[in-house]
C-alpha cells in the first residue's frame, strides 16, 4: 500500500492512500448510490482513472472507512466530493482527509477548490464551513432540490 499522507485524531491515525482494483468491491458495497454504474468492471475503470488524479481511499486506523476525491473542472477550479461510512462519519475523519487532499491540490499549483451540497444536508454545510469553505451561492439545482455552492482559495 502506497502512503500518501498521515493524520492522528486523538492518537488515532487518518490516512489517504491510492485505491487498487481490488477495493472496487469496498466501493460497490458502501457507495453504489453515487455511481450511474456501479458494475465491478465499472468501478475498476474509476480506480485506473484515479490512479493519475486525486482520488483516494480514506482509511482509519488502518481500516477502509470512505472515499475523496478531487476533480478539474474546465474553468480551471477544482471540485472535490467526500464519502464516509456511516459509522465513521462525525469523528473528524472528513475534516482531517481534506487536510490532506487540500495539500496535495496546493502541491499541483491549484488555487480554488470548489464544492457543492444540498442546502438541507446539514452535516456537510458544517463541513463545508469547518474546513474554511465560503458559501458563494444558493440555487435551485435541476430536479428541484435547493443546493448551496461554496468556494476555497487554498
């Protein structure tokens, strides 16, 4: 396992290493909703993807417990996404793996990491804010679901 970067919450340890093909079984079983597609063969082409941009597992103490991920955007920005297994979410997890991601982002010369969620997610706006993120818009996306934007200089 490659190590990218290392954390400690109350002496426990936060980690962001690269996926392998073989998690694509971990991602199918915790995060199938988010993919259109979420066949193994699917996932696999998404782990070969991420293994040259800033998509990495998110391990706890050693322990698979979620997912981050930055993407380009074509005005030069970047988005990321977070994923946590449930029982993981709201130890500092996120927070911690976006330290880490944030840096690897600076590392490759980006300035602005940009964001959304919906307005009633109520866990990811404290996030978004925790992490330094200014809320720059409020819209209604286009299934009808009202959705903050935020941006990060960084």
């Amino acid at each position: 396992m490659t190590q990218y970067a290392l954390v400690y919450i109350n002496m426990e340890q936060v980690d962001i290493i690269k996926f392998k093909k073989e998690d694509a079984t971990f991602i199918r079983e915790h995060f199938s909703s988010y993919f259109s597609d979420d066949s193994i063969e699917s996932i696999e082409k998404r782990i070969d993807y991420w293994q040259n941009t800033l998509g990495f597992c998110i391990t706890y103490n050693g322990e698979k417990v979620g997912m981050i991920s930055l993407s380009d955007k074509q005005d030069g920005r970047l988005c990321w996404g977070v994923m946590i297994i449930e029982k993981y979410r709201r130890k500092g997890i996120a927070r911690k793996a976006f330290e880490l991601i944030r840096g690897r982002a600076k590392e490759r010369g980006y300035s602005i990491i940009a964001s959304s969620c919906a307005a009633g997610n109520v866990a990811s706006v404290h996030l978004h804010e925790k992490v330094g993120f200014k809320r720059v818009k409020k819209e209604i996306n286009s299934v009808g679901n009202e959705m903050y934007r935020w941006e990060m200089e960084i």
